[in-house]
C-alpha cells in the first residue's frame, strides 16, 4: 500500500495544478489542455532527487505544495526558493493546504524578497499590491528572513495571469 501521506500531497499538488489549469481558461471543460504545447501550461514536473525542481510549475513560478497539519511555513519558502533556482525560474512560493477547505482557499505564501520582486515587475506599490492580490504579512520577530506574505490560491491565480500578461505583452 502507498504512504497515505505521500497520496494525500500528490493529490494536493494535482488539485492546485488542475484549479490554476481551469482558472487561467487552459484547459476545457474536461480539464483537457486546449494546447498540449503550450508552455504557460501549469504542470506537475518529475521529480529530479538531489536537483529537485519543485511540486508544481505555473511559469514564472515554482510552487511547493504541502499539505501538512502543521506548517512551517519559513522551510517551505526556502524550499520553494532553491528548487526555483534548479527548475531555472524566477520566483518560488509555498502553496498549504486550508484544512477541510475547497482548492481555491489554500494559503499561497511566498517570501518578502520575492514577493518585492515581483511587485516591482508589476510597477504597483506595496499597498496597491496587497490590496489587488489579498496580500497580508507575517512578521516574525527581528529576523526579515522568516518574515513572509500570505494570499489564498484564488487571488494568486490573478497575479499569475497579471504577470504572465506582463511578461508577454507585444
């Protein structure tokens, strides 16, 4: 029998995949990919060991999905960071998991730095983006390295579509 934990995540990772799929209108109403080649299709990458290159790809973002009951949220956006850099991506997150919630309310965390970054690509200031995307932050202590921004996979999924737009306007 498979590791029901190892199923569980598997699932989590399918279920982010297929609702950012449907959200960004990729996919038809079969959850059939209307291009197969389409390289802004989200997917779910192999599994490279050592070079790990994340859960999910939703190009420009690597996404580390947990579904875990207690998360630790500062290790999983390190995770999301450096498996980032191995899939060659600019900018990695951590998508959790809301207990007994639908998809589109998993929590989406990602890291001041990259949160920043991708702010300043979009050209809006922190409170317009905060109040665009459903950002709120999480200060930890004195230590800007645990410190992180949280939104719901829903709102992340217009960010992703805004960036995407940005990065490929004529």
């Amino acid at each position: 029998m498979a590791n029901p934990n190892k199923v569980k995540g598997t699932q989590w990772e399918s279920d982010v995949r297929d609702y950012l799929n449907a959200e960004l209108g990729l996919v038809d109403e079969y959850g059939k990919f209307l291009d197969v080649f389409d390289a802004l299709n989200v997917r779910r990458p192999a599994q490279e060991g050592a070079a790990d290159v994340g859960d999910v790809h939703a190009v420009p973002f690597v996404l580390e999905c947990k579904n875990v009951k207690r998360a630790s949220i500062p290790t999983f956006l390190r995770q999301s960071e450096v498996e980032a850099r191995h899939a060659g991506f600019p900018y990695g997150v951590a998508v959790v998991k809301a207990h007994r919630m639908n998809v589109r309310r998993g929590k989406v965390y990602a890291g001041v730095r990259t949160w920043t970054r991708v702010r300043l690509a979009l050209d809006v200031t922190s409170r317009e983006f905060a109040e665009r995307y459903g950002f709120t932050p999480s200060l930890r202590g004195l230590d800007t390295g645990r410190w992180y921004m949280a939104t719901e996979l829903e709102p992340f999924a217009r960010l992703l579509a805004d960036v995407r737009a940005l990065r490929h306007a004529p």
